[in-house]
C-alpha cells in the first residue's frame, strides 16, 4: 500500500435544517472527495479524532465511513486508518455562464505589451533564446548549504527586516562590490533592494514621472523601460542610437527639455555597443544643466571578454543625475528575485516610501542567502568562471556563423554580454527572420520589436550563454535552413 499523505483540517459548509447529520457528513465528505479538496491517498482523522474535532458522536463518523468504504471513495484498514481513493468525478452538466461585468471590462481594455504583440511563447529553453544563463554552471550545492544553515538559524536575519531599503548586510556587500568592479560611488545607505530590474524601473517611472513628461528612450532600446514608462503614460522620445551609443546631440535637437533619460551605456540594448566617454560627458552635462535623471541599466556589465572593465556612467556623475540599477537574474540565476537601485542621498526616502505602498516587506531570507554568498566569494569565482565559458561558447557561436550564414547572417564582433547580434542579408526582414526560425525549432528576437521610430534594423538577437557548444552548432545549422 502506498503511503497515505495526511490532510489538512476539512473546512466544511453548514447544515441546513432539514438534512440529518449523517447525510450532510456523508455529502460533504463525498464532495470533497469529488472536487478534489481531499486529494487520492489523503488519510482521514480517526473516527474518535475526527468526531471530536467537529463535534460529532463517533457513531455518526463510523456511519459515514463505512457508507463511503461502500461506495468506493474510501479504503479502511485495521492498523493502517482510512484514506482516500482515486475516484473519477463525474463530468458537470454544461452550464450558460455569464463572465461578470468587471472581467469583461478588464478583458476589453487590457493592452498586451507592444513588443511581444504577435509573438508566440514556446515552452523549454530552446537555442538561441536572450537571458538564458549557464542555470546548469551555477554553484547550486553551495547555494543549498548557506541557504539550509540561513534556515536553521533565521533569527540571524529576521531581526534585522525593520529596514524598509532591505537587509543591510547585503546592501554592505553590493556597495563594496560595486565600488570595485563598477567604480560606483555610493554607500549602503544609496541602495535599496528590490525585485529585479524590472520592479526597480517600474518604482522610478512612477517616483519621477507623470502623464505626458518627455523622457529620451534609446532607439532602439530595451522593452522593459518602455513597459515601465507607458504604464505611467510618460511620452517616450526616440533618441537614436550609433556606435558611439545614445546621440546626445540629436536629443538635445529633438527635444532639450526631456525630463529624463533612460541608457544602458556598458552594453547597449540591443544593439551591443558601449557608450563612448565622449557621449557620457555629453548626457552628464545635458542631465545637469536640464535639472534631469539619467536611470544608468548596468544590466549585463559583468561579462566583458576583451578588453578592461568598462565604468559606470554614475562614477563620473558629479550633479547626482544618475539612478544606477542592476540585478543578480544574469549573474546567478533568473528566479532570483533580488535587484538593487543606487539612488542619490536625497532620494533615497521618497523611493523607499513609494516602495512601502506597494510591497511592506522585503524578501529577507532570499536576501540573508545572497549576502553569505557575496560575502564568503562565491560570487566572484562564479563569475570569473562564467566569463571564460560565456567566451567559450560566444566564440563557438561566431565560428559556427561563418561555417553555416555566410551571406545570410552576420555576427557583431562585440565581446561581452550573454546574447549577441547579428545583421540579415539575405533580404528578410527582422520579423520574418524570426518567424522562419521559429518554425525549425529556433528562438531568436527580431530586433525591430526594440525600437521606436527606427525603421527595422534587419537584424536578429542571438542568446549563447544558456547553451553549450553542441546546441549551439546545432542550432546553427537549423537556423541556417530557416535564413535559405
């Protein structure tokens, strides 16, 4: 026999009037049964338990049991209890159900997101899919330990919740590693923690914006920022994009008074490449002399294959223009939920007390996990070995493209990040690239789902970092039949 599982305490509707508490007992038991509320192999009170916890006689709960044995929806053994057995429900009659009103309202104004409009969602990871890490690489026994022994002792962390900015041990770590490796000039007090870029972009489109404020949008850029600011009805400004990054010059042409601007300098999105110092200064001085923001997305900057570190664009900020964000989803692993914004001191309280009103508790356990991690250097020997396979399989990715796309596509030669991009010629267009690639069993990402007013770049998003060198050529070869 298979062991039972023990079931939760029964909620159980009232009795009317006129049934007998042996009928309701046996009908809401068989209910449940039916409606799956007592799953198969859910163990039952025994009768003298169960008729003293809804205060019953035991006679009625023996009554009722043995009717259901009877019937099939129960198994009693001497010895072993009672529990319950898989019973097929019988199929409802087809009822005419009216949705209510506010669904209907919901459902007729509800906007899908502009970018993935037309776009289908495929289950599993399949080459060459953007954002996807080395999940496989990750350090995950380590992880476990700290995360069993935080468990164990959670008081070490839960005393430490009252701080509304997040755990601040942690919020200690991030500051000393992103003086280090960003040149980022803050304390712990600048930061607050929260769920991932994307909240983090979301809380700063609502802080610093209201309907109708321009602010300068990299074209083409990243989804996300525009998800966040067309949610707040903000009035993007496409600003275009060149080797060089942003043009700040064709900003200032476009429109001088932007309240703000959003820039991913170290690796732009999408198209790859890194803000020149030139353009920096440039955006810093608009920034300052127009009483503006400029929200930096440091969202990949760890993984540069070639050349020195690249810094931030907030270490040369000397207005306190500058919003640093960034999260752990590329450096670790996507499902955690822990991301950070670099405020400048006099910001810091409106934003955590925006924070407060949507979310009044902070993801402490989570949190107190990374921090060993950080703190005891696991996270940069991670990182260090990412790097070298990141540049492993980017290499393998650009190889295999001259061997299978010659004339098809062609690979940027930017190294650094987990996707890369490469330029149709073959006369298609980003969409019906994607499309074709999509039906031999390829993920790409058509580029013009990044831009604005940009007319489409022809171009394809190409993720390499979730997928080894087999997958890789093998993915190749069937995107090179999808691009013939």
């Amino acid at each position: 026999m298979p062991k039972a599982i023990s079931s939760f305490e029964l909620t159980l509707k009232s009795r009317s009037h006129n049934q007998t508490l042996t009928n309701w007992l046996y009908g809401e038991l068989r209910s449940a049964i039916l409606d799956g509320r007592l799953a198969p192999g859910a163990r039952l009170p025994a009768s003298r338990d169960f008729a003293s916890q809804y205060e019953l006689s035991r006679g009625t709960v023996v009554s009722v049991l043995e009717r259901l044995q009877a019937e099939g929806y129960v198994t009693s053994r001497v010895g072993f209890g009672t529990w319950v057995n898989r019973v097929e429900a019988p199929r409802p009659a087809r009822q005419a159900t009216r949705v209510p009103a506010y669904i209907r309202r919901v459902i007729a104004t509800n906007k899908r997101p502009q970018p993935w409009i037309d776009q289908a969602f495929v289950e599993g990871i399949r080459p060459f899919r953007i954002g996807a890490p080395a999940i496989n690489e990750f350090p995950s026994e380590i992880w476990g330990r700290i995360a069993a022994d935080r468990a164990r002792n959670f008081r070490s962390w839960l005393k430490k919740e009252a701080d509304r900015r997040g755990y601040q041990p942690l919020r200690d770590a991030i500051a000393e590693y992103l003086r280090t490796s960003r040149g980022v000039r803050c304390t712990a007090e600048q930061i607050v923690l929260v769920s991932g870029i994307q909240q983090a972009l979301d809380l700063l489109a609502r802080l610093l914006l209201k309907k109708g404020d321009p602010i300068w949008m990299e074209d083409p850029g990243y989804f996300g920022a525009r998800i966040a600011f067309d949610n707040v009805g903000a009035r993007m400004i496409p600003v275009p994009v060149n080797d060089e990054g942003l043009s700040v010059s064709a900003g200032t042409k476009i429109c001088p008074d932007a309240k703000g601007a959003y820039v991913t300098p170290a690796h732009q999105f999408p198209l790859g490449v890194m803000m020149s110092l030139e353009r920096r200064m440039a955006l810093l001085s608009w920034a300052a002399r127009a009483g503006a923001f400029v929200i930096e997305d440091d969202y990949d900057s760890e993984y540069r294959f070639e050349g020195p570190p690249v810094p931030a664009l907030q270490s040369l900020d000397n207005h306190s223009s500058v919003i640093f964000i960034g999260s752990f989803s590329k450096t670790l692993f996507p499902a955690l939920r822990v991301g950070y914004v670099v405020l400048p001191a006099p910001l810091v309280d409106p934003f955590v007390a925006l924070r407060y009103r949507t979310d009044f508790r902070n993801s402490s356990f989570d949190q107190a996990v990374l921090c060993d991690f950080v703190v005891d250097g696991h996270l940069a020997r991670h990182l260090r070995r990412m790097r070298i396979l990141y540049a492993e399989r980017l290499e393998t990715l650009m190889e295999g493209a001259k061997q299978h796309l010659g004339g098809l596509l062609e690979i940027s030669n930017v190294r650094a990040g987990l996707y890369t991009i490469g330029y149709l010629k073959n006369g298609m267009t980003s969409r019906q690239a994607e499309k074709l690639a999509a039906a031999q069993g390829v993920e790409v990402l058509a580029v013009d789902r990044c831009t604005l007013r940009r007319p489409d770049p022809n171009a394809l998003l190409l993720g390499f970092s979730g997928f080894d060198e087999l997958a890789i050529r093998q993915g190749l070869i069937r995107l090179a039949k999808a691009l013939s």
